[in-house]
C-alpha cells in the first residue's frame, strides 16, 4: 500500500465507526417552558463537511459601532484562547438568526445597558458573524481591567506530561503536577485559602515557556461562583456561541462548532489545549449543554480530528456521500433509526492526479 493510501486511510478510520449508537441528552434554557428539554441523537458518522455545505452555513453581519458596551473598537494584543458558550435560550425560535437580530439591536440602540457581545453564533444551520476577530468582546466573565499575565513557576517542564496538573497546596501554594511553586493563590472572598474542589473543570492555565519552564497565567476568585477563574477570557479569547433552541439537532450544531474552532485554532496557531469552556474563566456552568452530557472530550475530539483534515491533509479534498440516504445524511446524521440496519457511504479523496473512492458500512444499534 502507498504512503499516501496509508495516510488517508488512517484519517479515515478516526472517523469510522462499525456500531452506531443512539442515546438521550438535555438541553437547558432560562425560558420556564425549556427549563430541561429531553433530545434523542440517533448518533451519526463525524464527517468532515463537505465544502458546498459550509460554504452555505457562513454568514458575516458585524454589528455597528453604535453602542461600546456591544462593540469595544479595542483591538485584542493576542488571541490566547477559544471559548465555547451555549446560548443558554431554549425557546423554539432562539436560533442563530433570533440571536444576532437581538444582539444587532442592542448595537443600534445607544441607551442599551447591557454589556455583552461575542464574535460568533453557531445553529445546525449557520454561522453567523458579529464581531471581527481580532476585537475584544464581553463574553467571559473576567473583565477586561486586568490583562493576562504569566508567571515563572521556576519548574522545568516535562515531555512525558503534555498537560500538568495544578493544584493548591494546604498552605495556598500553586502545585504542578505535585511540585510546589513559590507562587500563592489568591484567597476567597472570605480570605481562605481555595480548596481544589474550587478549581474550573479545565483547572488553571498553564503553558510552557521559551525558558522551558512551566508559566502560570494570573488568576482571580469568582466569588459569583465560589470558583479560582483564569483571566484572557475578555481580553485574549474569541467567544462562541452555540444555540440550544428546543426542536434544533444540538449535534449538528456541536459538529459546526467543532469546524469553526478548528478554523480558528489554524488561523491563530493554537494547540487544542487552547480551547476553553465559558467556566475556565468565571465558574459559570456553561457551555451547560456539553457540561452536564459528559460531551466536552466528545466535542475536543471532533477538533482534533477537523485539525487533521484541515490542517495535516489540506491539499486533498474530501468528499462525502452516503450510499444509504434513506438513514444517513451526507452530513454523517443518521435521520432514520431501525435497529441493526447498515448503512453506507463512501469518501472520494482526490489530489492532482490522485483520485480515489473508500466505501464503508456502519451497524445501527441500541446502548
């Protein structure tokens, strides 16, 4: 076999599946009638998008300049981070559309109080831009009157832990990976010392530095959420969206996400580490959607896997066609469930003279 063969194939079987399950999940909304709302995935293949369907899902309408609490007009130093959201509305029709029409209203309306904005919002049928991405927004949580710093912890990093664990000692010391540094943690509000059960879901900020030591970003207490919160959520992350409207395939719309993340981590030279929830940088339950499903690993890896088509194979193009349209979409949804029914597609890979066909099937089956 070729080493191109080789190659394609291996990206291939990342997205392979011999069983494809269905499962339940919830969506939560603030809306009384939408408070938990039951969904069934009929599970699907994670395709990679095929190009005539993204190229219809993405929408640029920026906000005007009207109203500085939608549009700060600051320009980010650098941008550190990606951060998820779920929009937290689920009425029927809070969709992409709904969200930039509220948020293009409040930039009009100069006596408009609220503070907030973000650059994208994300449905299972568009994207749609609001802010350029170079410009700070309010999404995170953290303010934008303390700016991102980081901190030598003096501890050499190490290859074999590609992500360090950092933790607080009982004395209100930052540890790494057990290691104590000589950096204290800030206290709570009722000047404690934080307990680690009082850490975000992602932990705290950590990266290795040119010197190759472990560098600590500055954090702060959120006494809203009683959580240690990393700062750069405001003033160094792109924020997005993703809705979670009642009667919407929430999958699909986590897919899409899954895509645009992956474009701007290519965009902005980003690991994958630096994909961050909306708790890394407040403590606040959201995305709550991908939280409380256990679907966050679930959603990093539909990134890893975009970052290798997008990024290790971006010559080829990709095509995806089920061969079984009556079960499976050509998105990889499958939309008719029947228990142990196979369903088929196959992939054309092309590059300059290189043109192939893989074909595939997958089995439909309960949990």
């Amino acid at each position: 076999m070729e080493k191109l063969d080789i190659k394609i194939l291996d990206f291939l079987n990342l997205i392979y599946q011999d069983k494809i399950h269905n499962r339940k999940y919830y969506t939560f909304g603030y809306q009384k009638d939408y408070s938990i709302n039951e969904n069934i995935d009929y599970g699907y293949i994670p395709f990679i998008f095929n190009e005539d369907f993204i190229e219809k899902i993405e929408r640029e309408e920026i906000i005007p300049k009207t109203n500085p609490r939608n549009r700060t007009g600051i320009l980010r130093e650098y941008t550190e981070f990606i951060t998820v959201h779920d929009t937290a509305s689920a009425a029927p029709s809070a969709n992409a559309r709904a969200h930039a029409n509220w948020l293009s209203s409040m930039a009009n309306d100069i006596n408009s109080k609220t503070w907030v904005s973000w650059h994208y919002t994300v449905d299972e049928e568009e994207i749609i831009k609001h802010i350029p991405d170079e410009e700070v927004a309010y999404h995170a949580g953290d303010g934008t009157s303390i700016k991102l710093d980081y901190i030598d912890t003096k501890i050499k990093s190490r290859e074999d832990i590609p992500q360090p664990v950092v933790t607080i000692s009982s004395d209100g010391y930052f540890l790494i990976n057990n290691q104590k540094t000589d950096i204290l943690a800030p206290l709570t509000d009722k000047e404690e010392i934080v307990k680690n059960c009082n850490l975000p879901y992602q932990g705290i900020n950590v990266k290795k530095g040119e010197n190759g030591n472990y560098l600590l970003g500055n954090t702060y207490w959120n006494g809203s959420y009683n959580v240690l919160s990393n700062r750069g959520g405001n003033l160094n992350s792109i924020g997005i969206e993703t809705c979670v409207n009642y009667g919407s395939n929430y999958i699909t719309t986590m897919r899409i996400t899954a895509y645009l993340v992956t474009k701007l981590l290519i965009k902005y030279d980003l690991g994958i580490d630096r994909v961050k929830q909306h708790n890394f940088f407040s403590g606040k339950d959201c995305p709550k959607t991908l939280r409380y499903n256990k679907m966050w690993e679930e959603f990093i890896e539909l990134v890893r896997i975009n970052l290798i088509r997008f990024k290790d194979l971006k010559d080829y193009k990709f095509k995806f066609i089920s061969l079984t349209p009556e079960y499976l979409n050509d998105l990889g949804t499958i939309i008719n469930y029947q228990e142990g029914i196979v369903v088929k597609y196959k992939v054309i890979v092309s590059k300059d003279d290189f043109i192939k066909e893989y074909f595939f099937e997958s089995k439909l089956e309960s949990n």
